[in-house]
C-alpha cells in the first residue's frame, strides 16, 4: 500500500473542482528535486478521479473523500 511521503516530499493538496496551480507546484518539487504528488479531497465519481489522475504531473494522486 502507498503513502502520501511524509518527509522530503512535495505534496499538492486541492479540489476536484480547484486543480489550478498544480503544474506550478509540480515545477517548484522538480527544481528543489523532491518527489511530488498530489491529494485530493472530496467525493468525485471514479470517471472524475481517473481524469483528475490522468492529467496530474504527479508521481501519485491519492484521493481523499468522506462518503
């Protein structure tokens, strides 16, 4: 089982509706030459969350979500 990296790592956390700024953070992680991914929360459908995942420059996309 993954984990979100606790230490050394970047980890971009937003909304399935609030994904702006990802590509930035994505950058800053490459530059200081940390893993990066990215979490996150709330309720997307599975169609959504694979989309979400696809399009995320992350090495993981870990959902969060309180059914």
């Amino acid at each position: 089982m993954s984990r979100v990296p606790t230490l050394q790592a970047a980890v971009f956390v937003a909304t399935p509706d609030h994904l702006e700024g990802a590509d930035i953070a994505a950058s800053c992680a490459e530059a200081f030459h940390l893993p990066f991914s990215v979490v996150v929360l709330g309720n997307p459908d599975e169609k959504a969350m694979r989309q979400i995942a696809g399009r995320m420059p992350a090495e993981s996309v870990f959902f969060v979500s309180n059914p």
